[in-house]
C-alpha cells in the first residue's frame, strides 16, 4: 500500500507539471496571437498616404492607455501656396485611426512642424516641435527648405487634445538672443537616465546638438556629435540608443555619456526597393519600445517615405506617407507585407 501511495504521488506530480506546462503553452499562444492581431495583421505597412497635394513627414508617437497618439508634419498644397503644420491622429489597434486634427496655426513665415516627441512633465504634456518659416513659398518652384529663422518650440496640453500656443526654447542659454540661435530643425526631449528631474533636448545643428534643462525653460549647451537629421533617442539598459536619418534610410548610435558614440547595426532601409511609395528616401524613424506591452511585445518604429521621386526631383511637399515597422533586436525589422 505504501509502494502504491508513492507511485500515485510521483504520477499525481507528473500530471500537476505536465497540465502546468500546458497552461503556460496556452498563455504564450495567446500572447503570440495578440502581437499577431495588432501587427502581423496588418495589410500595408502605410499608415497615411500621401498624394500629389499632401505629404505626411516627421512622425512622433505616445502610446498611452494603450492608444496610440500619433503626431506628425502635414504639409498641403493650398490654392497653390505650400503650407505646413503639425497634425495628430490616434488609434487602439493601429487600422482604424481617428481623423487628422491640425493643432497649429497656418501661417508661412512659421510652418510649426517636425514634432519631435511628447513627455509628461509637470502634470501636463510636453509636445516639442520647430518652425520652418518658407514665406510665399508656391507650387510652381523648386522644393525650398526652410530659411535660418527656423527654431525650436514647445506646446502644453492636460488632455492630449486641446494645445497651447507653442513658446520658444532658449537651448543655448539665456545670454544667446532669438536671432544668434542659428538655424535648429527636429527637437527631442528626454529625461536623464542617471538623474531623475535632468531633461535633454536632441536637436539638428552641427550634427546633433544637445542642452539640459531642469525646468524645460532654462537650458545649458552641452555640446554635439555627428549625426543626420530627424533625432530619436531611447535609453535603456544604461545607455542612449540614438535614431538618425542620413540622406536615406535610418541609423542607429549608442553611448553611455553622450560624449562618446559609437555606430551600432546596419543602415536600416526596410522594404524600400520593393515601394515605389518610398523609393526617393526613407527617414525620420522614431521608435517606442513596446517589448513588455503583451499586445504588442516589440519595438515598433513609424517613418516617413516618399516617392517615387527623390524629394530634390519633387515629392517634398507632396506623396510622402507615414509607415510602419516593428523588431525584436533593432538589427532585424518586420513590416506589413515583408517578402520572406
């Protein structure tokens, strides 16, 4: 009898891991299957598409309550003159997106646009962006960029929705006046990973520029690094993960003290020679990293490509789109679609 107790025990054992393993199989299923529902699911790795009088450019996103709030530049051709603005749209499952809201003024000698990020500070929300002034700028020219008044801005909100008008930021200090700032494009904020209450903004000039501030109003130059354009920067692990964007494609660096960098990856270029959607250039990459939201489990990066012409030849300020990609490692990137 006592033989036989033992016996059941071991198999009672057996069973109670074998329905445990089993459970945990059914966990990891169902976890696989929500990543595949929000990402794998998706048909077109475009989010919107540009045309001939739309371009959308610059994407910056929050997730928040499991929404996505996606900010980005629109620029629309209007009776012939070009303008552009800073627009958002928001979805929960990454199909259906809300309609654009344009959250800034119309206006040439500004064209407030590239919106770099969003922060939480001070019980509110932190939108930084710039301006890109190309007064009586037309259809009928030659693709203008924008002039050396173009600076560095920021907008206030409680609620995601309702926004302040933007107010400049002194990232060189206050003893530097508005017109010695020089020409700044593509601001982005982010919180010290080694001091809480320390924020930096990353922005294009010489490479890319850094300043810190404790109050988001009062900055101290801190210094630069080789860089393209359109800056996002991820810390993790003790260390910056720093988005770039050369002529085409995104690049990646990483440092541990801002000062030193070092290259990280390949150029990525996604599924670029497969769309003609982006064949002019792919750029402006701003990734999140979603690898513990179960829903989700990856990084997952929003872009901007445009094309079929270089944007030098036209498509600037017209047929460029918002897209979408998603990875594991940073190294190796999936899409909508992706030929295998």
């Amino acid at each position: 009898m006592l033989t036989g107790c033992i016996l059941d025990g071991k198999n009672f054992m057996k069973n109670h891991f074998i329905v445990l393993l089993l459970l945990y199989l059914v966990l990891l299923a169902s976890r696989s299957d929500a990543q595949i529902s929000l990402l794998t699911s998706l048909e077109s790795p475009i989010i919107f598409k540009g045309d001939d009088t739309t371009a959308y450019r610059d994407p910056a996103i929050l997730f928040h309550e499991n929404t996505f709030f996606l900010f980005f530049t629109l620029v629309k051709t209007e009776n012939g003159r070009i303008y552009s603005y800073t627009a958002t749209s928001q979805s929960s499952d990454l199909l259906q997106w809300s309609p654009v809201k344009i959250i800034t003024e119309r206006d040439q000698a500004l064209n407030y646009c590239s919106p770099g990020n969003v922060i939480r500070f001070g019980g509110e929300w932190i939108l930084c962006l710039q301006t890109y002034p190309r007064p009586d700028y037309t259809a009928d020219q030659k693709p203008r960029y924008g002039t050396s008044e173009s600076r560095l801005y920021t907008m206030r909100s409680r609620d995601l929705v309702n926004w302040s008008s933007p107010e400049i930021m002194m990232v060189k200090g206050p003893d530097v006046q508005i017109a010695d700032l020089g020409r700044m494009i593509d601001p982005y904020l982010l919180e010290d990973k080694d001091e809480k209450g320390k924020w930096w903004c990353f922005y294009k000039q010489n490479g890319v520029s850094m300043s810190y501030s404790h109050d988001l109003k009062n900055w101290t130059l801190f210094g630069h690094t080789e860089s393209g354009e359109n800056v996002c920067v991820l810390s993790e692990k003790d260390e910056y993960i720093l988005f770039h964007s050369p002529p085409n494609g995104i690049a990646i660096k990483r440092s541990s003290n801002l000062e030193n960098w070092s290259n990280f990856g390949n150029l990525i270029t996604l599924g670029q020679n497969e769309w003609d959607w982006a064949k002019g250039r792919i750029s402006a990459g701003t990734v999140v990293n979603l690898k513990n939201n179960e829903k989700l489990g990856k990084y997952v990066m929003f872009f901007h490509g445009s094309g079929p012409k270089t944007e030098e030849q036209g498509d600037f300020d017209r047929n460029a789109s918002l897209g979408i990609a998603w990875s594991d490692d940073l190294i190796n990137w999936e899409w909508p679609g992706k030929k295998r």
